[in-house]
C-alpha cells in the first residue's frame, strides 16, 4: 500500500515538474509576442487559440458544459484568466522574462492566504514568516536586479503582484470546482468566460497590432501548450493534492524562466535578482513546509525495508 502512496506521489511531481517547463517558457513567449501585438491582443489571441484546443478534446473525449455553474466559471475566468494573462503581457513591455517568472513566485504565498482564509488550510508562524521574506525578496528583485528600477518597472512589478495575486486566490477556488465538474469541462469554461471579458478590449486594439510570424508563433505555444493543455493538466492533479500544492510549480517556473529569458533573449542576470529569487524560494518553502533535508534525513534513518 505505501509503494502505491509512493508511486502516486512520484506521478504526481513528475507532472507538476512538467507543469514548470511549460509555464516558464510562457514568459518567454509573452516576452517575445507582447510588444508587437500588445497586451490586450495577445491576451484574447492566447484565450482563443485554448479556448480552441479544450474544445476539441471536449468534442474528441465527449464531455459536456457545466451550464449549471456559469457563476462559479465567470468568477475563474477572471481571476485565473483574464486578468493575470492581461496583467502579465502588460508588464512583459517593461520588464524581462525571469523577472516575470520570479514575480510569478508569490502567487504560492497568495494561495496559502486564500486557502487559510476559506479555511482549507491553517496559517502558522512559519508560513507567515514565508510571506514577509516572500515580499522582502520581492523587492530585492524589483530594486537591485540587473534592470533600473524607473516608475514603469515598479508599475509592471506591481502588475506581476496582483496577477500573481489573482492566481493564488483561484486556486482553492479551482480545487472546490474539481470536486463537481470535470477537470477539461473546468478548464474550458474558464476560458470561454475569459475570452468574453477580453473581448472589447481585444477588438479596441486590434487595429494597432503589428503581426508577424514569430509573435504569432509564440502567441500559438501560449494558448495550445501553457494555456489549454497545461490548464487542464493542472486542474487534473488539483483533484488529488492540496491547494497549496497545486501551485508549486511556481517554485520551479523561474528556473525555467531565467534559463530561458537568458540563453534565447540574452537578459542580464544580477546579483539582486539571484538574492531576490533565492529568497522568494525560501519563503515558499516555508509557506508549503517543504523541507527537502528533513525528508532525506528521515527516509536513511528508515533504512531500507525487508
């Protein structure tokens, strides 16, 4: 039975791990498709094509619309569409893609705050610590990366806040969905409610949009990949783990991000963004009380089994 439990587990980090590849290099695309097409058309392009990708799974698996909880779909379009995707490609005119992903980091603190909250989950000491060194490596990113910090930056900066922000008060409203809707039904409607609310927006902009092939390109492997595939993966393993879990890939993502923003775009990396990052990290582990070396510890001490 424990071997089960623990194959089960493993899947389960396998995936997210996963989930943090495709969501890392998410920032890069927004980085590389935000500027010629602007935030609003890239944020109801992506919706689109997701929205596309979920339906033909729907129709291929057969499933059908939770019509009854419009209300619940509306409330997640918003928070964990709409606005985060608007948000994001907003700020991905000022700031470079690690940023972007590290930034992305707090939407695990936020989570834990909604969780604790709706009460799926208790606060402690130690998570609350988490939040404080969260903020503070927040804002050694911000002010001492390699990136001046002028009002627009701080500006984009607050912007990645609030859409992380925005991402961890959906998640524990996801995981209450899961528990009567099908996960792809879920992810479908999330963006089909998204895509109404960005659709005059997207209409107003359309006519300033410079597209060409690399921006669409890149606006395809957000809404196919990060958007509708990983969506539905997410919503997935959100029926089996707790809230809080189920947001950290954020841990990962800014590995993936940096890596990526730096070796395909060249961005800086500087001694503020490492610390800032390294803290950020820290604080997570503390909100989530992922101890790696305790872990580790425990099992030797286990020893192997006869």
């Amino acid at each position: 039975m424990s071997r089960t439990i623990s194959r089960v587990k493993h899947t389960y980090f396998f995936q997210l791990v996963g989930l943090s590849a495709l969501w890392g290099a998410a920032f890069l695309f927004i980085r590389v498709a935000s500027p010629p097409l602007g935030p609003w058309v890239l944020a109801g392009l992506r919706v689109v094509m997701a929205t596309a990708t979920l339906g033909l799974l729907m129709w291929w698996l057969r499933q059908h619309w939770p019509w009854r909880r419009w209300r619940d779909l509306l409330r997640l379009g918003a928070l964990a569409v709409a606005i985060p995707f608007l948000l994001y490609a907003w700020a991905a005119l000022q700031l470079p893609a690690g940023y972007l992903a590290l930034l992305n980091t707090t939407a695990v603190l936020f989570a834990s705050l909604a969780a604790a909250w709706l009460g799926d989950d208790r606060l402690t000491r130690t998570k609350l610590l988490g939040c404080a060194l969260g903020f503070v490596g927040v804002g050694l990113i911000v002010r001492l990366g390699p990136i001046e910090p002028t009002a627009e930056r701080l500006g984009a900066a607050l912007a990645c806040l609030l859409a992380a922000a925005c991402y961890g008060a959906s998640t524990p409203l996801m995981k209450r969905a899961t528990r009567h809707s099908e996960p792809l039904a879920i992810a479908m409607g999330m963006n089909v409610a998204a895509g109404m609310l960005l659709l005059p927006g997207t209409v107003w902009a359309w006519p300033q949009a410079q597209f060409n092939t690399v921006a669409l390109a890149a606006t395809a492997m957000l809404g196919v990949f990060s958007s509708g595939l990983a969506g539905w993966m997410h919503l997935r393993i959100m029926r089996h783990v707790s809230p809080v879990a189920a947001v950290s890939p954020a841990f990962m993502i800014p590995v993936f991000g940096v890596t990526w923003g730096h070796l395909v775009l060249g961005e800086p990396l500087g001694t503020g963004l490492v610390a800032g990052g390294l803290l950020v990290l820290l604080a997570t582990a503390l909100v989530t009380g992922f101890n790696p070396v305790a872990r580790l510890l425990a099992a030797d001490a286990a020893g192997p089994k006869p």
